[in-house]
C-alpha cells in the first residue's frame, strides 16, 4: 500500500447455499416426464420398494435425482424447509410426508377431480377466474 490508500474490503461471507434452485429444478423437469406420460410422480426419500410404491405415478428417488443434478440429498425436514421458504417449490408440490412428495401433475389434477372438485366448492368460481383471466379490459391501462 503506497500513499495512504485503504486496504482492499475483506471478501464477503460465503452465504450457505440454497438447495431449493436445484429442487425446483428437478421437480420441474420430473413433472414434465411425468406429464408427457400422463401418469403422476411420487417422489421417495428412500429407495422406493414394491411396498412403497404409489400405483398410477412414476416412482422415483428423490435423492438419486438431486445427486445426479448436483444437488443436496433430502429427508422430510430439510424439504420442509425448502418448501416452506421457496414458492416455487410450493407449487410444484401436491402432497408430502414422512415418506415423500406427490408433485402435482396433470395426472394428479385430473385423478383429482381438479375443476369438477373447484366448480362443486365455488359454482361459476371455475368459469369466472377463468374469464377474468382472459378478459383483456381487466389488464389495465399500462398493457
């Protein structure tokens, strides 16, 4: 250091790194495997056996998926905790347990009863979102 000049900043903190990116990255890409199937997807944390199968869905390990991505390996806590602090996952995701993760597919939809089951809870709710969705006077002056 020559004439008074500062010493260089400190480099910052390494932050911990989010597993959540690479999660919602298989997650997507499994469901899209799964829709062009038109089955749904069971996601195991453990090695999934003939009991633990989910009839109807690709079976896959969670784990074995996120390691050939490059990703952390999961058990139920630590995807509670991507899922609660990435929408993205929450989105993705129909149901999960102890055991593991119904992601939601248009398979998962459809067994579901999907619009039958939003129609029955709200008459015309299904039609109306559906119309306000499409309806281009609702975008706005700024569109």
């Amino acid at each position: 250091m020559m004439g008074g000049e500062a010493p260089p900043p400190a480099p910052a903190p390494e932050s911990p790194k989010s597993t959540a990116p690479k999660l919602a990255m298989v997650l997507r890409s499994l469901i899209g495997a799964a829709d062009a199937k038109n089955t749904g997807l069971y996601l195991h944390f453990d090695t999934p056996t003939d009991e633990t199968k989910k009839k109807g869905a690709m079976n896959i390990d969670l784990n074995k998926a996120m390691r050939n991505a490059g990703g952390e390996s999961f058990d139920y806590g630590a995807f509670k905790a991507s899922y609660d602090t990435d929408p993205r996952v929450k989105t993705m995701v129909a149901n999960f347990n102890q055991d593991g993760i119904e992601a939601k597919t248009k398979a998962t939809v459809d067994d579901k009863g999907g619009e039958q089951a939003a129609a029955a809870a709200d008459p015309g709710g299904v039609e109306a979102l559906a119309k306000q969705a499409t309806d281009v006077n609702n975008l706005g002056p700024d569109v």
